[in-house]
C-alpha cells in the first residue's frame, strides 16, 4: 500500500505539487520506507528495516549516514560523493582498484606452507 503522510500537501489545478513524506508500507512484514523532501537537507531515504541508516541527496552532494542510536542527529556519515571526490569510512571490492597509472589487486600466495593475502600494485591501464 502506497500512503502520503505529510503536513504540506497542495495542489494548484493538479499542476503543482508539494509533498514533504512520501511512505511505501509492506504491512504484512512491517516495513516502512519513506522518502522525505525539504529545501534544508534535499531528499532523504529511510526504511524501518534499516534501522539506524539513511541516505542522503542534495544538488551537490550524495551521502550515507549510519546512527547506532549513540549520537544526536543524522549519526556518522560513512559514505559521501560531492563533485569529484568520493569518501568513504570502508571499502570492499572484489577484483582490484583503479587508479590512472596504477592498480592495486588481492593476491593470494603460499610459503612454507602458510597462506597470505596481500595487495599487490601493478601498472594501470589493463582490464584486470
């Protein structure tokens, strides 16, 4: 079922339209995903399934955020990408990062009998 809950509802001839919170409801898991909409902090996205995560998309900026319930506010931001920089508090990737003149990829190797894994750089510009 699709619901609008929100204090700021018009419409101006069905050509206008303003919608602050905009929910998506699964009653028969119990799950709510809301999308909210404001001129302070762009367009927010929560679900009740996700508890403690939010993403964040401002005109400048895409954004994570992670709140354990410890802190005040939005909580930790874990991951941002704001023109060309891209931050994040951890990264996985499964086959090797890029860079222009350089790559760095997961290697597995054994000596003596004990395995280790490593990051090797190798020269970039390959489709490894």
């Amino acid at each position: 079922m699709l619901a609008f809950s929100n204090n700021n509802y018009e419409l101006d001839f069905g050509a206008k339209q303003s919608v602050e919170l905009f929910c998506a409801y699964d009653n028969i898991n119990n799950i709510k995903t809301c999308i909210q909409m404001n001129p302070e902090d762009g367009i927010t996205v929560t679900s009740s399934s996700k508890e403690g995560y939010m993403t964040s998309l401002m005109p400048d900026e895409l954004a994570g955020y992670y709140n354990d319930g410890t802190m005040s506010g939005k909580g930790e931001k874990v991951f941002s990408v704001k023109g060309d920089l891209t931050m994040a508090t951890r990264f996985q990737s499964k086959t090797g990062i890029d860079y222009v003149t350089m790559k760095q990829i997961p290697v597995t190797y054994t000596i003596n009998g004990t395995t280790r894994n490593m990051l090797s750089v190798i020269k970039g510009g390959g489709e490894s």
